[in-house]
C-alpha cells in the first residue's frame, strides 16, 4: 500500500472511532449538546479535507454535504433537539466512510453512491433553516466558493502485494502451506490495539524471566560457560523491542509528502506559487500522536498558503519573491520533545480581520479597542472565528484553528503562534514523547 495512502486509511480509520465513540456517549446520555456537535463537525471538516486531497470524491462530497448541517447546528442551536434523526444520519455517514475505507485497503473500486444519505442530510438542513426563518432568526450562509481549477490528479492502483493483510484475513496457502502474501515485503498487517498491548507485556514478561536468569548465574565460571546463550537472550530481547518499537512508532516523511501535495494542490488552485521546505520528518513518534499532529499540521499548511501568502502582486509590492515559503522543520527539544515549527514568509495574521470576527461572534463589543498580540491569538483559536469572508474547500468555517488546538491538546502538547504583519506566521507545537526515536 502506498505509504500516503496507508497514513490517510490510519488516520481516517481513527477518526471514525473517535468520531463513533463520541456520538454513542451523547446519545446514552440523552444529550446532544454544542461538544457532540464540535466533534462531529471537527471529524467531518477534517475528513472532508483528506479525502479532497486524496481525490475520493464520495467521501468528499458527502462530508461537504454534512458539513454544511453540522455548520447550521453549531452556528444556530445549543442542542440538538430530534437525537434520532442526527443520530441515523451521523452513523449512515461513518458506515459509508467505513466502507469506503475497507474497500480501498482490499484494493477494490470505491467512490460508492451516497445520494440517499445526502438528501436525507439536506431534507435536515432544510428542516432547520426553515424553523429558523419561521422564528426570524438570521442564518449564516453555508455556499462554498470552490476553486477555479481542477485539483491535480492522482491515482492509487493497487498492485500485487500492496494491499495490506489483516491478521485475522483467511488468505489462500501456498502449496507449502505458507501465506504468500505475507512473504512479500510490501504487504502491510494492521494490529489491533489489544494485540499490541499484548505484544507489550510478553516483551516485559520476557525482559523479566531473563533479568531473573541473568542474576541468578552468580559464579564466574557458568557465566562463561552460557555467555554464548545468554548472549542470544539478551540480543533477542532487543530485537523484541525494535520490533515493538518500529510496529508502534512511526516517522512524518508520509505525512510531509501529503503536505507537499496539498501545497502543490492549492498553489495552483489559488494562483499563488508556493514551495514548502521540509526538514527532520525522519524523527519519529508514537503513531497515534502522529496522525493527531498529521490532522492539525493540515490545517496549519491549509491557513499559511490561503490566509498567509499573499497574491504574487501583493508581494511584489512588498519587495518579496513572487514565491511564498513555507519551512516545515521536525526537531528535538533540550527536554527531549518533539518540536514542530510551521513558519512562512507571507502576510502575519490580519489582526482587523480577527477582530471583526471576533465581533461578529459576540467575544467582543468594539474592534477598536487596545488588543495585544496574545488578545489577537487568543481570538482566532475560538472555534467559528475565520479571516475568510467567503468558504472555500480550504477555508472559511472557522473551525481549522478549533482543530489544531483540539489536536494538540488531545496529546498534550503546547501550541504556540507568533506573527509579523507583512513578515508571516510561525506556528509552534511542542508535543513530550512516548517513544520517541531517531
């Protein structure tokens, strides 16, 4: 399986879960309120943006379609008030991403007809747009303005041996009785989480008896006499925790080649050219981390090149290259965290833009006021605050920055943002490690 392609099926896969998990506590409880609708809004926006990038366009057209309900619930209710009709449909969508997700591991075709559950989605929306007229409240607009150019295309073929083995898959044997598939160096085995914590405390069950084996051979004379066993032990008890380690871990270099596409994606849908600048994605962290941190940094990239770099007129009214920067850089910290810096040469963060944001969302009650650097932060990481007047399928809801603070939060990590006006934006997330190696 191609090393993007597995990233997306991981991270959507997780999503799904979570997204799952979430929905089913709220309707235990009875009750839907403002952080069910966040979650199922974030899981869909960022669900939304992998499958566009990956050009799966069911996925992706469905999601816009939720993502336009869920937008109206967040904007106009505290709760949701018909539990079982949002419910239907919210799991409608996750068993048709599910499937649509178990269709590209098997290698088959997907992109499957949704129609039915985006008129059920829209047969909602107009439900609730209505009862909001009926009550004359003003609805926000939900239109995306999409971009003038066609996507670039990319295709995923799998090929023989691509596609990932489930261990629990009863694949044809080999005259040998040996599975073929799993001879083949490409072929991929997802675990599920109780296996691996399984394969944990056998390691540790392991490390035990030999520090107990190990001690007990006390005289010099039979610790020459086993040095030859002991020697094995020893080397197959770290190659246990290799193993464990490379199974659990995982490095950014997928996760920058998605970036990279998407930076190449938007350069030419928005007519800005745009070069992203990728050091250290060789580090390597616990891969639930990664795919939260894969999430966010979607967003970050998403914001520098819409919000960030400026139009090539624009910059080159400002003596700068026609060529906006984006550096992405993966390093280690004195404490030993991982450190991920977003930095790019464009126009900072447009404070007026954030400030009428702000007002618009009822946070503040003037725009004039004395607001500091930190007030203006603080601002644009509340969920519903855009600097886009019109969506796009890259930006406008107001909830990309809700999703990297909700990211890096979830792993316990620190987000920092510092910006110039006219000079760009550094984004800063600093994340303690688990296992983290080089």
């Amino acid at each position: 399986m191609d090393s993007m392609l597995e990233l997306f099926y991981e991270e959507s896969n997780n999503l799904v879960t979570e997204m799952r998990e979430s929905l089913e506590k709220g309707c235990k409880t009875g009750n839907c309120g403002q952080s069910i609708i966040q979650d199922m809004f974030r899981g869909v926006h960022t669900l939304k943006a992998n499958s566009t990038m990956m050009l799966f366009e069911g996925m992706a057209s469905l999601s816009r379609t939720l993502e336009q309900l869920l937008n109206c619930l967040r904007n106009n209710f505290k709760e949701v008030t018909d539990i079982d009709r949002f419910s239907k449909i919210i799991r409608e969508y996750l068993d048709y991403v599910k499937n649509e997700l178990d269709a590209i591991y098997q290698g088959k075709c997907h992109d499957a007809p949704c129609d039915d559950i985006k008129s059920e989605v829209k047969s909602y929306l107009t439900d609730l747009t209505g009862t909001l007229k009926k009550n004359g409240t003003q609805i926000k607009k939900n239109d995306e303005k999409k971009p003038s150019k066609n996507k670039i295309q990319r295709y995923y073929i799998p090929s023989a041996g691509s596609v990932p083995a489930r261990s629990d898959d009863k694949n044809e044997k080999s005259k040998d009785g040996i599975n073929d598939e799993s001879e083949k160096p490409d072929s991929v085995v997802l675990l599920h989480q109780s296996e691996l914590e399984r394969l944990r405390q056998c390691i540790e069950k392991y490390t035990t008896l030999l520090n107990t084996y190990n001690n007990k051979m006390d005289d010099a004379i039979e610790r020459k006499f086993f040095a030859s066993e002991t020697k094995q032990f020893n080397d197959t008890k770290d190659e246990l925790n290799d193993i464990y380690s490379s199974i659990v871990n995982g490095d950014f270099i997928a996760v920058s080649k998605k970036l990279e596409l998407l930076v190449d994606e938007m350069s030419e849908a928005l007519n800005k050219p745009v070069k992203l600048l990728v050091q250290g994605e060789d580090l390597k962290i616990e891969k639930k981390k990664r795919d939260k941190l894969s999430n966010a940094l979607i967003h970050v990239i998403r914001n520098a090149v819409d919000h960030g770099i400026e139009s090539m007129e624009r910059r080159e009214q400002l003596g700068k290259s026609p060529m906006g920067l984006i550096r992405l850089e993966f390093t280690e910290d004195e404490d030993d965290n991982l450190v991920i810096t977003v930095e790019d040469d464009g126009a900072g963060i447009n404070r007026a833009a954030v400030l009428q944001s702000a007002y618009d969302n009822n946070l503040i009650d003037s725009i004039s006021g004395d607001y500091s650097d930190e007030d203006i932060i603080g601002f644009l990481l509340k969920n519903g605050i855009s600097t886009t007047k019109e969506p796009n399928d890259y930006s406008g809801r107001g909830v990309g920055m809700d999703v990297i603070v909700h990211q890096v939060n979830e792993i316990g990590g620190k987000l920092d943002i510092k910006f110039r006006e006219d000079f760009g934006t550094k984004v800063i997330m600093t994340i303690k490690k688990t296992e983290l190696q080089k």
